[in-house]
C-alpha cells in the first residue's frame, strides 16, 4: 500500500479542515513537512489547486509549489490533487506538466477535476460554467494533454478546446505519458474517469456525498467494464484525515485543541465536526492508536483503495508523520 502526503496549504480551521493548527504559511513549515514525510518513507507529495481557500486566504500556487517540490526530493512523485481544468488553458496545462515531468525526472502524476469553489473563480475572473459543462471541459483536457504528451504535432478540435500544430518538446520522461489521475464521484465525472484515467481519487465530499463509497467503487467498475477497461488496471486512491498518538491523553488533547472543525460540502460549510468520534463516522478521519488507524486504513483498503494521501491533523508538529512512518506504514506494506 502507498502513503502520500497532501501538502497542507490552508492554514486555520477552514473549509477543507486540513491545518487547523498551522497558522500561517511559510516556506521553512512547508519544507519541514516535505522532508519530514520523506524521511518517514512516505512516497509522494500532492498539492491543492486553489489561489484563496481557507480563513486566511492563504495559498500556493500548485505549479509553481510542484517545481519547487520536485527541486526538494529525489524520487517521490508528485502531483495536483486535483488541478481544476477552469484555471488553464489545456495545451498551457500540458506544458507546465511536461515541465514539471523533467525536472522531477519523471515522477509527476497529472491530477485532474472538473473544479469547484464559485467564490474564487469570481475573485480571479475565471469563467465558472455548470458542472455539465465543467466535466466536458474535463474529458476535452485530458484528450488535449494526452495529444500534447504524445503526438509529434498535436492537433484536437473539440466543443471547448481546439489547438493546431501546439508542439510539445521535449515530450515528457514518462512513456508514454504521466499517469492521469481524475478526482471526483459524481456519476458522470465516473465514466470520465473510466474513459481515461489511470487513477482514479475520491476525496472527503465525494465520498460523503450521496449514495455510500461502496456503490460507487462497483459502479466505477461497471462503467470501466463499459468502456473496454479491466478495473484492477486503474489504480484507487483515497484522501484521509489523520491524527495518531500512542499516548491516549496526548491523543485526547490533541483532539480538544482540533474540535470542533467546520464541516459540509466543499464551499458549502454549515456545521461542525465537534469531536473525532464524529469525525470518523461524517468524514472517515483516522484518529487513534497506531493499531488503530492501521485498523482503518485496513477497511479502506478492503474496498479497493491501495494509496492514501494523507493530512496530519496535528501538523506543523512532525510527531504524527514520524509515528505513522515508524509503526502504521511498515504494517501496512
């Protein structure tokens, strides 16, 4: 099985409850985490594709984080988790991948979504049309990245998209392209996925919302069967919360500076998670013991999801990414 970590780029208690106790961004934090996970054996790194989410508006840019990330370590993968195809154009987004492809020595994998958050794409003056034609938008990129990775002279004529001629050189490391990987859960943002991904992600409201997990993994299996595909050739990956402890009462209060955290769908947060036992029944956190949280994550793994990435509920503090490097992953290999 294989741990990542989701680079924490919210700080505060905010929509995406990811930081709650990092209190601003800087890049000594960021860089202590990278090579704190590293050193843990975790084996990729994922970043949020958002430009103000969080109470304090605080963000990364994702592509610039990547290069720089990708500068930072020696072979840990690398990603968006996901890009929303809103905020560029495709044949750009190919560039800037196969960029980030090369100088990371070919271990980008391509996260894509069809993208959310009204309120941020009105601040930035990014069009946000309704998710029928976001996830169009969605399958169109990924045909016109696959082109640019792969074609000598890249054209595509599509109902969004059209490029002519948009040569792509050098190509990206990766034969014969960087992996795709599509986030989402909604049943037509599946049959994307099923059509070209190579990883399939469900994040916290994919999975919260609608019917349960377990349905939906059988009906992205029927629909890659649908479309010509073995199911066990796409890998699942799976975001989760995690908070470990060996000590009860540090756990505990731990837990007590944490809860509550907002909790609902993504821009619309109308209620509170106010302890972790209503975060692990609402949002399928991790907390506890080591055996604990293996016990967890072995029922994540049970319905087909073989990658996790992860946010330490208690970073900037590398306790909890040391512990779980020490004890949960080794068992979990």
């Amino acid at each position: 099985m294989q741990f990542d970590w989701m680079v924490q780029c919210y700080p505060g208690v905010g929509v995406h409850r990811d930081a709650p106790l990092l209190e601003d961004l800087d890049r000594e934090t960021t860089m202590a985490g990278v090579d704190a996970v590293e050193a843990a054996g975790l084996e990729g790194l994922w970043a949020p594709d958002h430009f103000m989410l969080g109470p304090k508006h605080q963000e990364y840019e994702v592509w610039t984080l990547l290069s720089a990330l990708a500068e930072r370590t020696d072979d840990m993968e690398l990603g968006p988790l996901v890009g929303s195809v809103t905020y560029r154009n495709p044949a750009l987004l190919a560039k800037m991948a196969t960029t980030v492809d090369i100088l990371s020595e070919g271990n980008l994998r391509l996260g894509l979504g069809a993208g959310w958050h009204d309120e941020e794409h009105r601040a930035y003056d990014f069009d946000y049309p309704d998710i029928e034609q976001r996830i169009e938008m969605l399958d169109e990129t990924i045909r016109v990245v696959k082109a640019m990775f792969t074609e000598d002279e890249p054209t595509f004529h599509g109902d969004h998209y059209h490029i002519e001629d948009a040569y792509n050189e050098p190509k990206p490391v990766q034969d014969p392209h960087p992996p795709i990987v599509v986030g989402g859960a909604g049943p037509k943002l599946l049959r994307v996925a099923a059509r070209h991904a190579d990883e399939w992600n469900v994040e916290i409201s994919g999975r919260a919302r609608g019917p349960p997990i377990e349905f939906k993994a059988e009906k992205f299996d029927e629909y890659l069967e649908e479309a010509g595909r073995d199911p066990a050739d796409v890998e699942r990956s799976w975001l989760a919360h995690v908070l470990v402890r060996e000590d009860e009462d540090e756990l505990q209060r731990l837990c007590d500076d944490i809860f509550p955290l907002p909790w609902g769908e993504e821009d619309d947060i109308d209620e509170n998670l106010s302890n972790a036992q209503e975060a692990r029944e609402k949002g399928d956190f991790l907390i506890g013991t080591p055996a604990e949280v293996i016990e967890g994550i072995e029922s994540i793994r049970e319905l087909g999801f073989e990658r996790l990435q992860l946010m330490f509920l208690d970073f900037p503090d590398t306790r909890g990414i040391e512990l779980f490097g020490d004890e949960v992953r080794p068992a979990l290999q």
